[in-house]
C-alpha cells in the first residue's frame, strides 16, 4: 500500500492531539457531579449523535455487514467503555495532568501486549525499553512514598485504562481500519453506537440513572465538548488519521497529549504537579523511543588494522 505524505495526515493528527490532551480537563469537570458511569454513557452517546449528523451531511449509510458490527463490539469494550469508565474513575483520584501522563503509556502497553502474543519477535531495544517503560510508571507512582488508597486507585485506574487501548489498538487495525471500502466516519460512528449500547444496559444494571438532570451547566458544557469532540470528532479524526498514517503512527499522538493536558490543568484548574511526575513521563518518553528504534546506542567504528609491513610504501 503505497504511503500517504506526513502533510496530508499531519494537521488532522496535531488537531486530534489538541482535542484529546484537553478531554482530561473536561472529565475532571464532569466527575466532580457524575458518576464515572454516566461520565461514559453521555460522552459516548453525544459522541455517536455528531457522527451521526456527519452521516446524514455526508449522506452515508451505516454498514450492514453483521461480522462487521461484531467486531464493533469487542472493539468498543477495550476502546471506549472501561477506557473511558476507568479514566472518570481515576480522575476522581488524581489530577487530568496526571490521567495524561498515564495514557502516554499506551504504546508501551500495545508493544507489551505485542510481544506476549508472539506477534512480533522481541530485540534488545524493545525489551530494554519495556523495562525503562516499567521503571518510569513506577516513578511516576512514586512507590518510595506513601500514597492513600484513593490515588493509587485512581492511577491504577488511568494505567488499566492505557492497558485496554494497548490491547485494542492492535485489534482495531486489524479488523476494522483496514477496511478500505468503509468510510472513516461510518467506521467511527459504528464503534461509538456499539459503545453507548454496551453503557446503556451496564449503567442501569449497576443501579446508575443514565442522565442526572440535576448536574450544574458547567459539568453540561464540560460533556457537550467532551462528547461532541473529545469523541465524535476525535474518534473521526483517529479513523481518518490511522486509514492514511497507519495504527502505530497513529498511536504516537498519546505522547502529546501531557503537553497539553498541562496547559489546561495547571493553568485553568490550577492542578499542582511533583516533581515526579514530569520526570517519569520524560523516562516513560525515552522507553517508547527506544521500543520504536528511535533512540539507538552510537556504536564506534573499530580501527581499521594496519597493512602487513610488506605491503608499506616507503617515501
């Protein structure tokens, strides 16, 4: 399949960073009057009512192939429900900068995941790199102090969460965006329908009311952006962006996402950080590199040996 050039997926893929990296801050909002459960449901549900206005508009139809919907369905539930449950779950516990910090951690979880099923060999680099990867949560938790329940749950939490996009990334790339006669939209809107489905049933069952109607207008404008782009739009523009650059390059846009998850939590929600923190998402940072070969040791040229004495010219 012939390659599509950075510049044609590169601003979707820049703009799919900025949305994502600021969704931490609106869940922070969100949780502060939903349960975790209808913080999932109701971005899940306005997530799937804008791609489906962007149907009606491209006048696109849903797909009919049931093997199809299936695969919408295993996708959905370690793609979006329990990633997004458990994120509004953490956040309860930690700060939107820190849940960002956690989702970074994606690419090492899909490396991880990766190897376990033997789908790809392991080298040297990748398993060092694991093991940097390891080292850097364990900074990031700061495991040498002690930490109440609620913030290692919620960290916990937010690491699950990366677990499930390492383990359905893979899936998704191969049963859903390789198909090419699918348009990214109606790929999309499938997976966001499968997902608010799947919250529809969990939610009530576990004795949660799907809409709290008493929630202050803050937490609802906080929803409306996070469901009408931190989800229709961004999971359009994920579609879009993995169909033309590929699920691995694609994957790399988790690494931005701290960067701007700083910006709004620090400076709006005026989050602290510890110095730990920053300092294991760089270490987290340096892991993926070395796990994607960018970072490789600089190996010296050995000497080239001396002719045979025989073989001298003499001046």
């Amino acid at each position: 399949m012939k390659s599509t050039p950075v510049g044609r997926w590169l601003p979707a893929f820049l703009l799919l960073a900025l949305i994502w990296g600021n969704s931490f801050f609106f869940i922070k909002v969100a949780v502060g009057a939903l349960h975790p459960l209808q913080v999932s449901f109701g971005r899940m549900a306005i997530g799937a009512a804008t791609l489906l206005v962007a149907l009606a508009l491209s006048r696109r139809a849903l797909p009919r192939d049931p093997r199809l919907w299936a695969h919408f369905q295993v996708a959905s539930v370690v793609l979006t429900t329990l990633p997004f449950t458990l994120f509004a779950y953490g956040e309860q516990y930690v700060s939107s900068v820190v849940a960002a910090i956690w989702n970074a951690t994606t690419p090492l979880c899909t490396l991880a995941f990766t190897l376990l099923l033997r789908a790809e060999k392991p080298s040297a680099s990748r398993v060092a790199g694991l093991g940097l990867g390891f080292a850097g949560v364990m900074v990031v938790l700061g495991v040498w102090q002690p930490l109440s329940g609620g913030e290692l749950g919620g960290s916990l939490a937010c690491f699950g969460a990366a677990l499930c996009y390492g383990l359905g990334g893979s899936y998704m790339g191969r049963f859903i965006t390789g198909r090419r006669s699918e348009a990214p939209v109606v790929l999309a809107a499938g997976q966001l329908l499968s997902g608010t489905l799947q919250l529809a049933v969990i939610t009530p069952l576990a004795g949660v009311a799907l809409v709290d109607l008493s929630a202050p207008p803050a937490v609802w404008w906080s929803m409306l952006a996070l469901g009408g782009l931190g989800t229709g739009i961004a999971y359009l523009l994920l579609y879009w962006v993995q169909v033309r650059a590929g699920v691995t390059t694609t994957s790399t846009v988790t690494y931005l996402l701290p960067v701007f998850a700083v910006v709004s939590g620090v400076a709006v929600l005026g989050e602290s950080l510890a110095w730990n923190q920053p300092a294991g998402a760089v270490v987290i940072l340096v892991a993926i590199a070395m796990t994607q070969g960018l970072l490789r040791p600089v190996r010296r040229r050995a000497p080239e040996p001396a002719p045979p004495a025989s073989s001298r010219v003499e001046t």
